[in-house]
C-alpha cells in the first residue's frame, strides 16, 4: 500500500516542551509511523522552553499571516528534527502567545502561578490556541508538506478540524485532507465564553449546540469531536468509560451520539529511552534474565537518594505522578500509614495540587525514616523510582491511558492500579486464577476507596515476602509484555487508512 502522509497538530512535544502524556504521544507516534514508512511532520508553538531548550530550531524564511479576530499576525517558522529521527518539527513563532513560560518564575505552558500558590490558567488561552489551530493549517502549503491525515490533540487543538472543515475546505490543497482528533483527557475541555465566537473567526451562526456551543460556551474539545472525520482516545476503556456520565464530563451524551466515529487506542512506550537494559540513568542496566541479581542496585541508589535506610528487605512502594485527584493521591495518603505498618517505605515524585504539596510535606516530617518526596519532576529521578522501587503504586480515579504503568512492567516492577481505562487494558491481576496460568503482571482493584488499594498492597507484600517464586514469576510475566509504539502506531495506521477509504 502507498505511503501515507499525516501532519501531527499538538500543544506540546516530548524533547522540546512537556506537561504530561500528550506530549510523548506526540513525540513518539510520528517516529513510529516513520519507522513504517511514511511521510509524517509535527507542528507545535514556539515557545520559550522551545527557544532555551537542548536542540536549537533554525529559522526558516517562511512568514505566516495568520488572521485572528480583527488583526492579521504575522508569525515565523522554525524547524528542527524530532529527538533520534529524520521526522521534521515546525515551529509557530508568535511571542505574544507563547514567549512566556518560564519555570523559575512559575508561568507553565498554559498556566500560571497566583501569590496565593495557585494556578490559574492563562486568560487569553482561547485566543493564543486558536491563533496556533488556523496557523497549523496556513502551514500547510509553506512548507509544500501535502498531507491525507492532519492528527490533532486535545482541546488546544480542537478547533483544526473546524477550520479545515468550514474554512479550508474550498481551497484545493486542503480539499482531500481528512482530520483525526485524538481526546488525551476528557476532565480538560478548553471552555471560554461566548465572546471568544468573534476572536476565532468562525460564523456566529456555529455557536449552537449541536456544533460549537455547549451551555453558553464555546467548548474547543467538543468542537474538534463535532467536526472531525475520526475521534479516538487512548484506550478502548476509556473510549467506553467516556460516554458514561462517571466519565464522560458532560459530554457523555454528545460521545453517545458520535459513537461510530469514535475509537480507543492504547499509548505506546519508547523502548529507546524506557528499558532498563539499555538505560543510561540506571546503576546497573538488567533485563528479564538478570533482573533479581542486578535491580537491587538502582533500590540501594534510589534509598540513598532519598534519605532512607539502604535495607534490601525494606519493600519500597514508588509513586512517579502529577499530584492532583485524578491520580488517586487521596487513597494513597489514606493508606499510607497502614503501608508504613506494614514495614513498607514510599516514595513520592511530583508536581501539582498545592494541598497535596503540604499533606507529603507534614507526612514526610512525621515518618522521615520511611518517607521519601521529591516536589517538581526530575527526569533521572524518574528512571530510578521505576527500576528501584518493589511496588509502583498509581490507584488513578481515571486514566485515560497511562504510560508509568507501561514503564513498571519493563523495569520488573509490578504496578498496583485501579482497574479504569488504560491501567484496565494493560495490566493483568495476579490472583490466584493468573498466577496459575502465567498471565499476572501486576495487581489490581476496583473499588475508589482507600481500603481497597490497602488490601491489594497487602495481597502483592504476600508474594514478596511469603510466596517469592510467585512474585518472580509476576515481575518476569510484567517484563515480556510488548507495549511499543509499533504496536500502537500499526493500529493508528489502520485508523487512518479506514478514514481514507
């Protein structure tokens, strides 16, 4: 079959500018569909993370003029590669939207930090994403990059479709392109008030609800779901879990009624940078056959680290997570005296809720000889949670995908999660039914509710320490399982080719 060409549209991108899951998507799935012979760019925001980063973009000499609400814009391209790959990146240079991030002083790529400690989202965001939305398509005949598929994510996107649809459809160049938009996380939705109608550019008459509008808002993920020709998410679970009203945030109904159009997908992971047997990060590099004799190494490394007794037998429980609900933080912080009881030490890798930021800090104070936190992200501290840790612990409320969960099982080390969307797909309960067929990889539970993750850890410290031909049989199973991105990028082939007929 010919090769096919797709044009990725995201907000952020691994290697260059990252808050969460989405950006390794959209670093990863490119240089997989590559790697299958096609012909993929990426476009995302200049931003200063971008401009101060480790890999410099060039200039280009294409200037965009790129219409937003009364104005025209002119804004410059850059380019440069995607990390390890030929897959080219292009860069909206637009200073006004974008020069802003900057860690040192509490400004993220879509929100800042308030005195009070909070963070608020940056209040012209409608009108910085839908400025970088139509300058992805301006793009297009630039860079004289023809594309059958433009992929967007998430709500920052969410309005590519509509503009390719109602207002680039007439032009030849764009007339045969079809759009994918991919839901990374439904809870974050992009909604602004109705004013921003006349800021997009977009007909007035389009703001009702069975397009753009959604209880007086003007919804941006909504619109990229309404508009484009395929909707996926990042699980099968969470596709279905998506059009429940548990699930769905509002929008259940409305994923209800675009049902055939709508797919789950699950992430993949980079095996160039996610395995410990190639892992520079590590103390010593293992894999399946000599994972028991050689991880001991990075759980010594990983208690120095953090201050905690260097004891072998100590079952040490890792968390590496955004601090917020969703990740089930609450159920942890719950539990965490009965795994303290239980002789267990934990540690916490982390960035986000400020309340959660002051309970780790207190609980730490109180159990420093068992507790270890780290407040922000590091990402060699990353690699050594995931290989010296016994136990990865991510009870999600939901989650989408997920992609720690895909990193324990290579490290050996078996995750305990919340059975709900991806973590559901991925993960096989060790109880006794699968322990006997060799099927476990990690343990799970249903119940949103602290005695239920403290019941599961308990059942997985039952095989540590009693029954550890099982618990190395869990970890060996854990580590063969195959969650890369060929895997997922073949599935993501067959969604575009059904798209195009």
């Amino acid at each position: 079959m010919a090769p096919l060409r797709i044009l990725v549209v995201a907000s952020e991108v691994v290697g260059f500018a990252k808050t969460g899951g989405l950006a390794d998507v959209a670093g990863s799935l490119p240089r997989a569909m590559a790697q299958r012979g096609h012909e993929v760019a990426v476009v995302m925001p200049y931003y200063r993370a971008v401009r101060f980063g480790k890999i410099q973009p060039k200039p280009t000499s294409h200037v965009l003029n790129v219409p937003i609400g009364s104005r025209t814009l002119a804004c410059r391209v850059f380019e440069s590669k995607l990390p390890n790959s030929e897959v080219p990146i292009y860069f909206i240079d637009a200073p006004e939207y974008f020069d802003r991030d900057d860690g040192h002083q509490g400004r993220g790529l879509y929100q800042a930090t308030m005195p009070g400690g909070y963070k608020a989202d940056y209040p012209d965001n409608a009108e910085r994403f839908a400025f970088f939305s139509r300058a992805a398509l301006e793009l297009i005949p630039t860079i004289r990059f023809q594309p059958d598929i433009v992929h967007a994510n998430d709500w920052q996107t969410g309005l590519v479709p509509v503009y390719l649809s109602e207002v680039f459809r007439t032009n030849p160049k764009y007339a045969n392109i079809r759009s994918v938009f991919t839901i990374h996380n439904i809870a974050y939705q992009g909604m602004f008030g109705a004013d921003v109608m006349r800021m997009t550019g977009l007909p007035g008459w389009m703001f009702n609800a069975k397009q753009l509008e959604y209880h007086g808002h003007l919804n941006y993920l909504k619109s990229g779901v309404v508009f484009a020709d395929a909707v996926n998410t990042v699980s099968p679970t969470y596709a279905r879990e998506i059009q429940t009203a548990e699930y769905g945030c509002g929008l259940e109904g409305l994923l209800i009624e675009y049902k055939d159009k709508l797919s789950g997908i699950v992430n993949g992971v980079d095996y160039d940078v996610w395995n410990p047997a190639l892992d520079p990060l590590l103390p010593e590099r293992y894999d399946a056959t000599t994972v028991f004799e050689r991880k001991p190494a990075s759980k010594a490394e990983l208690q120095k680290r953090f201050d905690l007794p260097v004891d072998a037998s100590k079952p040490v429980l890792g968390l590496v997570a955004r601090l917020v609900t969703q990740k089930g933080i609450d159920l942890i912080l719950s539990s965490a005296p009965g795994f303290l009881d239980l002789g267990c030490q934990l540690i916490f890798l982390g960035d986000g809720d400020r309340e959660y930021h002051d309970q780790l800090r207190s609980f730490h104070a109180k159990h420093a000889s068992q507790v270890g936190i780290y407040l922000g992200f590091q990402e060699q501290l990353a690699h050594l949670v995931e290989a010296g840790s016994d136990l990865f612990l991510m009870p999600s409320r939901y989650e989408p995908s997920g992609l720690n969960q895909l990193y324990s099982l290579k490290y050996g080390t078996p995750p305990i999660v919340r059975a709900t969307g991806g973590l559901a797909d991925t993960i096989v309960n060790a109880n006794e039914e699968n322990l006997a067929n060799g099927t476990g990889t990690g343990f799970s539970f249903n119940d949103y509710t602290p005695s239920a993750l403290y019941e599961t850890v308990k059942w997985a410290l039952t095989l540590y320490r009693d029954r550890p031909n099982d618990f190395r049989k869990v970890v060996r199973t854990a580590m063969k399982q195959d969650w890369s991105w060929e895997r997922s990028a073949a599935d993501y082939e067959a969604l575009y080719r059904r798209l195009l007929g």
